[in-house]
C-alpha cells in the first residue's frame, strides 16, 4: 500500500472509531473506555503523517511503531467492549476488523523499514 492509501485508511478508521465512541452508555465504565478507545483510536492517523514527514529513517521506525503500538491498544479496548457487551458486538465487529489489518499493515511497514535502516547504517 502507498502512504497516501494508508493515511485515508487511519483517517477513515479515526472516524469509525468517532461514532463508535459516541454511540457508548453515558456511564462511568462508558465514559472510561470511550475515552481510551477515543485518545488510542484516533492518534494512529496523526501519528502516521508524523512519521511520513520524518527527519531520518530512525525517526520514521520510532514514529511508526508508535502507531503500531496505539493500534494495537485500540484492539485491546475493542476487545474489552465486544466482552463487555456494552453495546453489541456486532457494531463493533468491523472496526475491530479494521484495527486487526491496519496492525498487520503497519507492523510489515516497521519491519521493512528496520531492515532499509540496518541495510543503510543508520
């Protein structure tokens, strides 16, 4: 995938994630994981433009893992709301989907990108 591809992939995730949060109980277990799901879910985007705008190849490793390490956050909540039932699983179903991939997809773009590092000395 480009970058370009991936950045509208995190930006449409960060917008699923959006409407899921809202869609939570207005209670104090809501209220928590909403805000969890809400800070871990939305910054991978931010993150990505961060790392596509780095200074150095150890800079752009260092900012993609850290997407990679708020994706797989993001699933972590998932999953305690899909557990939880607070709102039904199947609301939930396709962005945990979405999460799942986008890890897969990050985590390969780390390792490429570690191995161009090694293979450049930097």
């Amino acid at each position: 995938m480009k970058g370009d591809d991936i950045s509208d992939r995190l930006l449409e995730f960060a917008v699923r994630i959006i409407k899921l949060v809202d869609a939570l109980p207005n209670t104090l277990v809501g209220r928590h994981i909403g805000g969890q799901v809400l800070r871990s879910g939305t910054s991978p985007g931010a993150n990505y433009e961060e790392a596509r705008g780095a200074e150095s190849k150890a800079d752009f490793v260092h900012k993609l893992g850290i997407v990679l390490k708020e994706l797989s956050e993001t699933r972590y909540w998932l999953k305690l709301l899909i557990k939880s039932k607070l709102i039904p699983s199947k609301r939930i179903e396709s962005v945990f989907s979405e999460a799942d991939e986008l890890c897969k997809i990050i985590g390969k773009s780390v390792i490429t990108a570690k191995k161009k590092q090694r293979r450049s000395g930097r």
